[in-house]
C-alpha cells in the first residue's frame, strides 16, 4: 500500500546504491492516486535502470502488458521472485517468456529472503549503473525523516487490524514528535473520509485504537530504539483525497 516513493540507500566500500519503491500502477480514481502515479512516472525518468518484479505465481502476459506500455527509456531487469516456490521448469519458463521481451536486458531469479540470493541480485545491478560520485551520506539508509516511518507504522496496523476498503480510506498525520532525554513523545491523527469510519478505528469504548495505539508503539520503539509516548487522535476530513489542500497537508 505504497503511496509515497521512498528511496532506500544501499552504500558500500564499492558503490552507493539508491532504490526507489514506487507505489502500484493503477488508474486513478482520486487527486490522490494521480499523485501516486506522479510519483512513478518521477521514478521512471529520473532512474538508471528499471527493476520490474515479478511474484513466480502471477499472470506473466498481464505483467508483460504492463511492463510494455510503461514505455521505458532506461534498461530494465526482469526480477522473477520467490524462486524457492518455483520449479526449475518453471523458472526457466520464466527466464525464457521475460528475455524475449524488448524492455528486458536480463531476467534474474531470486529469493528476496535469502541473504545469499540478494547478494547475488545486486552483483547483477552493478554492471547496469553507471559510474559517479555518492549523493548521499555513508549512513544514510533513506532520504525520509524518522517521522515519515513513523506515520507508516501506524498506517500498516490500520491495514493488519481493520477490514475491507477502510486502509485505503485512511492517511496518517504525525502532529508531533518531540525527543527527550529517555521518551519521544508523538501526538498523530489518523485521517478518515467518514464517521462510520471513525467509529471502526476507535472500536466499542475505544477498544480498537488501544490495540492499534499499543501495537504500533511496539512497533515504533523497536524502530527507533527508544521509548515511545504515543497518542493517537481520529478526525474526519470528507473526501480527503480529493481535496488539494489536505493532500499538500498530509505530505502528498
């Protein structure tokens, strides 16, 4: 449920690596989306080299499809994850249907949980990147703030705890997030476009937020390495995300 693109930095004695992760391809229906799909389309140009993954199990032709009509200007890998779930039959099937495909360089299989399996996967990068000096920090991992990560924790215990389209209908707000000595206190609203959504989120004598308010610290302490004061607050703000001023509002 990606809605923003978060890069993700990879440095070594030998390279920095920048990934971005773009939100799904869909036809937009909101204000919203279409700057989801903003997002990809900056992805595209910007980029050195396109990684199109593939789950083993999906429909090949409507991934080719797709892949075909995003009209790349750089060099694509096919990435056919989830190897370990594949037969060797079923791989080289793979390999075979992506290679012959005009956007793709090179089809490279893989198990994403594997350590080995990524090594090897960004060996087989490299060749593709050209050469250059490093844009970012030796310790940086991401160009986002600690709060951006935050405010997605929060968001992923909505999609874990609630049900149907209610994800979907919900953004994250991090008000504040104050650090001190041993505590970092975060005050959040979570965005709803309806009352009824906003009884779900609070649950019978606010059960529901409790959970969500506790797991997500958890979550969040486990993250930063530090006591969390979280403090949860539900608002409702109709059609949210096709309002330009509550998407600039909300960081989109």
């Amino acid at each position: 449920t990606t809605r923003h693109r978060i890069k993700g930095i990879l440095t070594s004695a030998d390279y920095q690596l920048v990934f971005s992760d773009t939100p799904g391809i869909i036809t937009p229906k909101y204000k919203l989306h279409e700057k989801m799909m903003d997002a990809v389309h900056a992805a595209l140009e910007d980029g050195d080299l396109a990684l199109l993954l593939v789950d083993g199990k999906e429909d090949w032709a409507a991934c080719d499809q797709l892949f075909g009509s995003l009209q790349l200007k750089v060099p694509a890998l096919v990435i056919l994850n989830k190897k370990d779930l594949l037969s060797a039959e079923k791989i080289k099937e793979g390999v075979e249907y992506f290679s012959a495909r005009p956007y793709c360089k090179k089809v490279v299989a893989i198990s994403a949980k594997k350590k080995f399996d990524r090594e090897a996967f960004i060996q087989e990068l490299l060749p593709f990147i050209p050469a250059g000096e490093p844009y970012f920090d030796v310790d940086d991992i991401s160009d986002l703030q600690t709060r951006f990560f935050v405010a997605e924790i929060i968001r992923e215990k909505i999609y874990e705890l609630t049900e149907d389209e209610l994800p979907y209908h919900t953004t994250v707000l991090i008000r504040e997030y104050q650090e001190k000595a041993n505590l970092v206190r975060i005050l959040a609203d979570i965005i709803v476009n309806r009352e009824t959504q906003k009884g779900i989120i609070l649950g019978e004598r606010g059960s529901m937020i409790k959970k969500l308010g506790t797991e997500a610290r958890k979550q969040i302490e486990a993250f930063i390495d530090q006591k969390v004061y979280l403090e949860l607050f539900v608002k409702v703000k109709p059609r949210w995300r096709d309002n330009e001023l509550y998407l600039k509002e909300y960081g989109y």
